[in-house]
C-alpha cells in the first residue's frame, strides 16, 4: 500500500492536485476547507480530544458490565433509559483527566515491564508456561488486540503508581475501628414478604387502548437516522468460487492431509460413580439380571447426568478407563474400575467405527479449502490493484465491474449496523466501518476497512432522517410496552399497599388479599448477611431505623422488608485482624484518590461536543 502511495505521489497529475489544494488552503483557510472537522469529537479536555469511537468502545465496557451484573443482555433504549452512555462519558472525563495529569508528572513504565506482567500472568498459562496462542484468544474475546492490551496494561500502571503516591500513606484511629466494627456488627431482625412478580397478572390491552397508548407515546417510537449505502466486499468467500481447482490439486492435497481426513472409531459411553467398592460389584453383579432403567433406578444413577458422550480413545484422560472402554463388547457393563476420579462402572451402548475415507469422499472439502486458500492470496493482490485503480479516479462500482466482484447495496442501515426489520446485518456487521459511514457526508472519501480477512470499499449514497413508525410497524413492541407499564403500574400500587400494611402491622389483611407469607428472619449483620437478599438489599435494609420499610426489587421477585428489631453489637473484642484492617485502609486510599480525581476534574475546561454525541445515541426511541 505504501509502495503504490509513494508511486501514485510522484506523477504530475497529482502534483498539479497538490498545488491546488496549497493554493485552497491559502485562500479560504484550512476551517473552511474541512469546516466539518470536528464531527468526529465528543469530548474536548484543553487540547486534548475525546472520539465518538472511544465513546463507543467505552459505552460497550459499561453495557457489558450491566447486563453481566443483571444476567440478561440489556436494549439500547433500556441502556440510555439507565443513563448508560452518561456514565461511559463521565468515566471517558476521567480517564483522559487522570491521563494528562500522570503526562504532567512524568510518570511512566517501559513495554518491557508490562511484557513481563503478561508473561507471567496465570491467565495466559497453559501447563505453567505462558502461551501466545491462549494469550491472542483471551484478548480477542475481550475485544484487544496485542497494541491495544499492552497500551491499556502501561496505562492501568501509570494510574496505579499513581494511586500508590497519593495514598501512601493513611493512619486508622481507634475510635474509626471501633464505629466500623460497631457498625458491622450491630444485628437486624426484619419482617418482609418475598413476592413473586408472576402473580402480578394485568389484563390485555384492546386495539383502542393500544392505539391510544401510541398515539400518546408515538414519539418514542422513532427510528432513527438510516443510511443507503453501496459496498465493494473483497473477502475470500465473496471470490472463491471462481477459482478452479484441478484433480491433480486435490489429489496432492489428499495425500498431504490423509491423516486429518481419517475418521477415528468412537464409542458411546455412560460411567456411573460410587463411593464405595462394594456398591459398584453390586451394581456390575445386578447388571446381569436386571433392565438397564430398573437398575439405574435401584442404584438412584442419573442416565442423563452420567452419559460420557461418543468419545475417542484419546479424549479419556485416564488411561486406564480408555484401555477398559475399548476392550468393552458393544451393549455390556464393565468391571468396576478405581479410576482418577474414583470408583466407577462403565457402560457401552455403542461403537461408532473408524472409517478412511477415499478421494471422492471428500473431494468437495478439499475443493473448497484449496479455494479459500487461494483466495486468501488472491485479496491482498487485488486490494493493491483496486486501491491503485481508486486513486486513479475509478469508482468502487466501476471496480466492481472490472474485477467481477459483486457491488452490494444496504437499505436503512443505523447506526447499530441493524436494517429496517431491526436484524444486525452481518456482511457489514463491523462497528468501525459503521461509524465511518455515519461520520461522513454524500459524496465524501470513506477509507477502506480492513475486516478480519479482507477489505470494504463504501459509497454514501444516502442519509434518511428519522421518522415515527408507523403503529402497523410497531404493534407488537406497542402491546409489549404497555403490558410492562400496567405491571409496573399495579406492582407500585402492591408494593405501597405492602409497606403500608407491614407499618400498620396488618399481617392479617395482606395474607388474605395477597396470599402472601409474612416471614420472620434470624438476627443478621454486615458480617453476616442473609444470603438469599441481594447485596444492595442487604446493605439498605442494615442501613434502616427500626419500623422503616425497604423495598427490593429483581427480575423476578419484589421483596418489601420492616426492620422489627435492632440488636446492638454485644461483643467486647473489636475486630483487629489484619484483613480487615487491610480493607480499611484501602477504602480511605480509595476516598483520599477519589477526592483527588474530583478536585483534580475542577482544573479541565472540559467541553462535550453534545451534538454528535446526540448524533451517535440518536437511537434511543428505536
């Protein structure tokens, strides 16, 4: 690519561009020239910038964050409706914050430092030794590349020597481990009633109810900013079926790869465990007498929970059990066997063999993977040629028709790379190329995006403003929505009902209105929460005066909790041990650095480009 750019900059066509864009930069000015320079921006701290695509990146971290903590994948809206993306861009604030201060006092750490890190980090091990190829797995899943990992290791020290100088050092009074210990000590006794949000049953709405529901809320169904664009997708599936593959070709690679084509005999097998040597003969002795499910019966042994799967002999990793399936007649029990994992009895239901198969087999296979190695080969030329061929002048449909590879026009696609049907479409499913998209105007220069096996060439061809739904569109999302509001509506109601009956100690009327159970817990502490209530629950009701009502609520469940009784800590011996003085100091570092960071925000002029980053989460009413 370099070669063909330092070729195509020699020729006196592009010298006489050159000297025009010289002479347009001295007459109207660089602004005007890019006037639209700063689109791509979203935060500005002094001289420093922000991108919309950092915000993207950083957006994503705390969406994955959430929906892990939740256990379900979170929407868009339900993301903006959490204050998701405000959240990403304060942590973005602070970041480059914190960066340019660690710039400013000079505080650095080599590559070789942080590659040492790596080498010797466990994750990255296999048998005690570290393994690249474990290594580029891991940071592929969490969506690094070895530049990317290693930058955010170097910076992730620098903020960590940082934090080391600013809370170097911190004194714990006495009387601070005594209120600390007092205070997670100190016992709670609650009343509360753990409703299940399945009995919250609301009626379904009619079609007036639904049509009058989105008629008040149409306008938070409004799909957004869309763009029709073309696409030059050079990838070796798109080119493969061109190329030709002789027999003579296939019949060499046949005989190079012979032992990867062999099929290997696998066996079906079941291995029950016991705890003792005795009850295995017996299971292996009734064997013979009883059905297979009688006897799994008698001897309480899961089928399901005991199936091995049709495995190789080298997938068993004890030898032993190996030796002793494939010695097994297909249909028969085997001896007990005192195995790595412990007693066990084998059963094999039945023998998948072993096949090699000839030429023709697999000649389909073979055709293709030659064809995809080829064609692997074959991109990285054209990419050369094409780019060569754009810089001439040509456009991406005319290369399209030169190089017979097929242009492919996308309809309506959003910021989120979805379609009008709301489908994630995969051909251009690369959040980068989307925002370049989306960050350009008609008629602007897209630069070419490298995929993970070749290159897309993109033509703007239009951008469609936003517009409201139409109910037909919408109908199912409109009864969802409304549905979840009436629940949502009639849990409020159950729940004020609940705290106002739990206050006025109406025990009586709430389990006969709500069939519910009035429950009493055991005496309960910060040392020593109730494991069923989440920790936020847990942290709020400990937090209650006595008679004062918390509400909790999960995926499934609403919990309404009084606090009955509060027990006050009866032990004279404060809590001393070096863990918990260890966590008490951290979390006076922890405060010491997080005033510094919010002392430190005071300093920046910090200014948010609000419009593109409005642009960039335009899709909240989809």
């Amino acid at each position: 690519m370099l070669d063909t750019l330092r070729k195509s900059v020699t020729g006196p066509f592009v010298k006489i561009l050159i000297g025009i864009l010289i002479l347009s930069f001295a007459v109207w000015g660089i602004q005007d020239i890019f006037g639209n320079f700063k689109k791509t921006v979203a935060i500005e701290i002094d001289d420093y910038e922000v991108s919309l695509d950092q915000v993207v990146t950083e957006y994503n971290n705390q969406l994955s964050i959430i929906s892990s903590q939740l256990d379900r994948q979170i929407s868009l809206r339900e993301s903006l409706e959490l204050g998701i993306d405000e959240i990403a861009i304060e942590n973005l604030i602070r970041k480059m914050v914190l960066q340019i201060e660690i710039n400013k006092l000079g505080i650095d750490i080599s590559e070789e430092f942080v590659a040492e890190r790596i080498v010797d980090d466990d994750n990255f091990k296999i048998d005690g030794r570290f393994n690249k190829a474990r290594y580029e797995q891991l940071l592929s899943y969490a969506g690094y590349n070895d530049e990317t990992y290693v930058q955010s290791e170097i910076n992730v020290n620098k903020q960590n020597q940082l934090f080391n100088i600013i809370g170097n050092r911190t004194y714990i009074p006495n009387i601070l481990i005594e209120m600390v210990d007092e205070f997670n000590k100190t016992e709670r006794v609650i009343e509360y009633i753990d409703l299940p949000k399945s009995k919250i049953v609301v009626k379904t709405p009619s079609e007036r109810e639904l049509l009058e529901f989105y008629e008040k809320f149409k306008n938070g169904y409004k799909k957004s900013e869309t763009r029709d664009f073309a696409a030059l997708i050079l990838d070796p599936e798109n080119i493969k079926k061109d190329i030709q593959v002789t027999r003579s070709q296939i019949n060499e690679y046949f005989n190079a790869n012979l032992d990867s084509f062999n099929i290997s005999e696998t066996r079906e097998l079941y291995q029950f465990f016991f705890n003792d040597e005795a009850t295995a003969d017996n299971f292996y002795d009734d064997s013979y007498e009883l059905e297979f499910n009688e006897l799994l019966t008698k001897y309480s042994q899961s089928k399901q929970q005991s199936y091995l799967g049709s495995v190789g002999k080298d997938e068993i990793l004890d030898f032993e059990v190996a030796d002793a399936a494939y010695n097994m007649i297909e249909g028969e029990f085997g001896e007990p066997i005192d195995g790595m994992l412990g007693i066990s009895v084998l059963y094999l239901e039945k023998i998948n063999s072993g096949k090699v198969p000839t030429v023709d087999d697999v000649a389909d296979v073979i055709r293709g993977e030659i064809q995809f190695q080829e064609a692997i080969d074959l991109v990285e030329m054209l990419y050369f040629e094409i780019e060569d061929d754009l810089l001439n002048g040509i456009s991406i449909e005319e290369a399209s028709a030169k190089y017979q590879i097929e242009m492919q026009y996308f309809k309506k696609i959003d910021i989120n790379g979805k379609n009008i049907q709301n489908d994630v479409v995969e051909e251009i499913n690369h959040q980068e190329l989307i925002q370049k998209i989306f960050n350009s105007e008609i008629g602007d220069f897209i630069e070419v995006h490298d995929t993970a096996n070749g290159y897309i060439w993109t033509d703007l061809n239009s951008i469609n403003p936003p517009y409201i739904k139409s109910f037909a569109e919408v109908r199912d999302l409109v009864t969802a929505d409304m549905i979840k509001k009436r629940k949502n509506d009639k849990e409020s109601e159950i729940i004020k009902q609940l705290e106002i009956g739990l206050i006025n100690n109406q025990i009586q009327e709430l389990i006969e209105s709500y069939q519910v159970e009035i429950k009493r817990s055991e005496p309960f502490s910060r040392l020593s929460p109730i494991r069923e209530f989440s920790e936020d629950f847990n942290d709020r009701i400990l937090s209650a005066n006595i008679n004062e009502v918390i509400t909790g609520k999960s995926e499934n469940n609403v919990l309404v909790g009084k606090v009955a009784e509060i027990l006050p800590n009866i032990q004279s011996e404060l809590e001393r041990d070096q863990k918990f003085i260890d966590n008490l100091d951290l979390q006076m570092r922890n405060d010491l650095f997080e005033q510094y960071l919010v002392s430190l925000e005071d300093n920046y002029t910090v200014k948010l480009y609000q419009e593109n980053i409005d642009r960039l989460f335009n899709t909240q009413s989809q």
